[in-house]
C-alpha cells in the first residue's frame, strides 16, 4: 500500500517540476496542498504497516532550493568554460611569444627582439636602394622575404627568422580564428540563451528587470563589436590591416615605444587580437556576475514585494471594512434627506390647501356680511314705513321674514368666523412646522453633501489602493515567471553541453513509454 502512495508522491514531484519550468505558478499553492496531503496519508500508512520511509521526497521548498543550486551550479559551468578559454588564450601566447612565462615583459621582449630582425632586414635592403615598404599584411611579409632572398647573397638569421615569425603568425590567426567561433558557441550563445532578463511585458513594469535588460544589451553589443572587429583584423592580415581597428591598452601603448609600428605595423596585431579577447571574456564575466547578482535581486524583490503586498491587501481589507461603514451612514443621511424633502412637501401642500380654505371662508364671510347688511337695511326700512302707514299685514310679515334671516346669519357668520379662526391656527401651526422642517432639511443637506464629498475621496483613495494592490499582484507575478524561467530545469539544461534531462519530442516520449510497458526490465547479472 505504501509503494502506491509513495509513487503519487513521486508523480507529484514531477508535476511540481512541470509547473516550475512552465511559470504556472497559480498552480503551485494547488500542487503543494496535494503533495502535502499524500506525504502525510504515506506516513500514516507506513506506521500501520510497519514499513520503514527511508527517504521523505521533497517539499515545495527544497525543490526551489534544487532548482536555484542548479541555477548556480549552471553559472559556474560557464564561467568554467570561460576560463577554459582564457587558459587555451594563454597557451597561444606563450606559444607565439616563445615563452613559458606569461607576463607582458617577455611579450615585450619577444616583439622588440622582432623589431629588431625587421630594422636590420630593413636596412640590408636600404643599403641596396631597395625601396622599403610598411609591413601591414601577409602579403608585405612574403614579399619581404622574396626580396631578401633575391638581394641578400648570405642570410644572417634575418630570412630564418622572419619565415619563422610568418609561419607562427598564420598559425596563431589559425587558432584565434578557432578560439573566436569556439567562445561564441560555448560562451556568447549560451549567455545570450540563459543569461538574461526574461523581462518582456511591457504593460508591467520592473525597475530591476528593466536595468538588468539595459546591461546585458550592452554587455552583448561589447561582446559581439569586439568579435567582428576581431574577426575583420584577422581577415585584413591577408593584405593590409584595418589599423584603425586597433585597441588602445597599456599593453599596446608601451610597445608604441618600443617597437617602430609605424613601419610594422604587423606587431600590433597579435597583441590586439588578445587584447580584445581579453576583453571580451572579462566582460563574459561581467556578465555572469551580474545575471547571478540579478537572481538575488529578483528574490529579495519577490520577499519585498510579497511583504508589501501582503500588507496593501490587508490595508485593502481595511478600508473596504470602512467603506461599507462610509456607504450605509450615506446611505441612512440620503434616507432621511429624502424622508423630510417628502414630509416638507407634504407640509407645503397642507398648507396651500389651508389657504384656499381661509381664502373661500373669508369670501364666504364677505359675502354673508353683505348680505346681512342688506337685509338689516330692509327691515329698517320696513319698519319706518310701517310706522308711516297703516297697518300692512304683508309688508309686516316681510319684515319679520327678514328679521328671521338676519338672525340666521348671524348664527351662520358666527360658525365661519369659528371655522375661519381654526383654519387660521392650522395655517400657523403648519407655518411653524415648515420653518422648523426647513432648518432641518438644510442641516440634512450639509451632512449630507460633506458625507458625499468623503464618500467619493475615499472611493477615489481605495482605487488607488486597488490598483497599487493590482500593481504589486502583476509585479509579484512577473517575478516569479522570471525567477521560475531562469532556474527551470528546461532552461538550465540549455547550459550544458549534453542536458541533464534529455527533453524529447512527445511522440518519442510515447513511444519510449509504450516500449518500457511491453519489454521486460533488463536481467540482474
């Protein structure tokens, strides 16, 4: 039972690997919970069966540290083969300065003692009205030693030197050919393959990425001139140097001194070309140097940026918290603003009906005033005519009609007149209630309007916060996409010249695995 958890264990471990090389770290957190979980059932198994768990697999955590010591160890590698270079440079130079110590004074001995073959030759010839020539090629090499063959009747050591020296010379621009393609497949390629930023999205953007990408174009561009001029000085030697192709070293300026370049200028161009293969492998190392110092970057800004991160989420939290608090006393102000705006309008209407009531209760009033007056009027004329004349039954009878109805309007004026006063008194009290609800409603607007006004700056801040939280999220997750590129096993077995996992195509993969399920294993010898 436990083999069978142990191999899950196994293909998790696999899987964990797949997910590293492929930067899908959303799964990383998924896989890790898995593998935990199976690790723990395979002990609880391996207790009740007795069986021993002699080697745990690894955790998330050790993997990644694998991964960053072949990282390292990937570094190392081509720093080696760096130095392998600098160690077959070397040998070249001893070899062509014929020395076994490798200072620049016996450089410089070797090419005086030249300088020296080449005056002599030089004036064997002048004193034989031969017209000298600059020696800035193959070509002026081989045509000096024919002229010498031809004027000179005994060679005293200049012609065998020469030849020697023209010899030498062809074969070190042989082998610094060799070495030039040899650093640039070993080295330059590699470099150029692994040794970079992985920084290509341009909607997220990385100070530190940025920078590194901005060194290693430069270090490249070094790289690659100074290969091509190489490339071309040795190519130039075959007819005439491109001398304005040549590095200005101390190295170079001391055999100015030394030496007559001007008329030789063919000493000079050995100790370029080292020149600028030395160059180009220190800036190699440069180079390693800072893709090594850039890993360390991007993991200190990882724990940085997940530090800060964590902390703006939380923040986040917070203030979330706070905005729901924010929009609810929003809300409840908005809530009573609107409950007293109706409660003032419905006062307003109230009252308007309050008035039209008084003012047809006071027309009302007018009118039965008139008409009492009218009608006192009447029967005070009546009974002045009564009082004039005989006794008129019908006009006397008229006059008490009119007396009756006087009396009734006083007793309906009466009743209005109580009315219109309570009218009056309701008009006052809703009057009182606008002014009190107007006051009210303006305080209402004020901590509204100054809550409003907070609402949308604490809105306008917690997008800002979203968004420096989104930041950071992007940022953290390019970094880890660039820490997982620079230390996947599939990357890192580009470094070495044969890959640590052999990647195959996924049709062989199959085919290997069907073939593995249908042959038996090998016989135990």
């Amino acid at each position: 039972m436990a083999h069978i958890h142990f191999r899950h264990l196994l293909q998790c471990c696999c899987l964990l690997s797949k997910v590293i090389s492929k930067g899908c770290i959303a799964y990383l957190r998924l896989v890790t919970l898995v593998f935990d979980h199976l690790y723990s059932r395979l002990l609880v198994v391996c207790f009740q069966s007795g069986e021993e768990l002699v080697r745990p697999p690894a955790t998330l955590a050790d993997v990644k540290a694998g991964l960053q010591r072949a990282y390292l160890e990937g570094i190392a590698f081509i720093r080696l083969k760096v130095r392998e270079h600098e160690e077959e440079l070397t040998q070249i130079k001893l070899g062509f300065y014929q020395t076994t110590v490798d200072e620049e004074e016996e450089f410089e001995k070797y090419l005086v003692k030249c300088n020296e073959h080449f005056l002599r030759a030089n004036n064997e010839l002048r004193r034989r009205n031969v017209k000298l020539k600059v020696l800035d090629s193959e070509m002026e090499i081989v045509s000096l030693l024919n002229t010498l063959r031809e004027k000179l009747e005994v060679d005293k050591g200049e012609i065998a030197f020469i030849s020697e020296f023209w010899e030498s010379l062809k074969s070190t621009m042989e082998s610094l050919t060799i070495l030039i393609n040899k650093f640039k497949i070993a080295v330059t390629d590699r470099l150029q393959g692994n040794c970079i930023s992985y920084y290509n999205n341009t909607d997220i953007h990385l100070d530190v990425s940025a920078r590194y990408t901005e060194e290693v174009t430069n270090y490249l561009t070094d790289i690659e001139r100074t290969q091509n001029d190489a490339k071309i000085l040795i190519k130039s030697y075959a007819n005439g140097l491109h001398q304005d192709l040549f590095s200005h070293t101390k190295f170079t300026e001391g055999i100015l001194v030394s030496c007559d370049l001007k008329a030789f200028p063919i000493l000079r161009l050995f100790p370029d070309l080292t020149e600028k293969l030395e160059s180009m492998f220190q800036t190699a190392f440069m180079w390693l140097d800072r893709d090594e110092t850039y890993m360390y970057e991007i993991n200190d800004f990882i724990r940085e940026t997940r530090s800060m991160a964590k902390k703006r989420v939380e923040d986040l939290r917070v203030q979330k918290e706070k905005l729901k608090k924010f929009e609810k006393a929003v809300k409840s102000a908005n809530i009573l603003l609107h409950n007293n705006k109706e409660k003032l309008q419905r006062i307003e209407t109230d009252l308007n009906q309050l008035e039209q009531t008084f003012s047809v209760y006071k027309q009302q009033m007018e009118s039965k005033y008139g008409e009492k007056s009218q009608k006192e009027s009447m029967v005070d004329f009546l009974k002045i005519t009564l009082s004039q004349t005989k006794k008129n039954y019908n006009l006397q009878l008229k006059r008490q009609r009119l007396l009756k109805q006087v009396v009734e309007l006083e007793g309906f004026l009466q009743h209005l007149e109580q009315d219109l006063s309570g009218v009056q008194n309701k008009i006052a009290e809703k009057a009182q209630q606008k002014d009190m609800l107007s006051l009210k409603l303006e305080t209402n607007e004020k901590s509204y309007g100054a809550l409003k006004t907070n609402l949308d700056q604490f809105t306008d801040n917690l997008e800002k916060l979203e968004q420096e939280v989104n930041g950071l999220s992007g940022q953290l997750l390019q970094l880890e996409i660039i820490q997982t590129y620079k230390s996947s096993p599939e990357n890192l077995d580009g470094v070495y010249d044969r890959p640590q996992s052999v990647k195959l195509a996924p049709s062989l993969k199959e085919k290997i695995k069907r073939k593995r399920k249908i042959m038996p294993p090998p016989p135990v010898h």
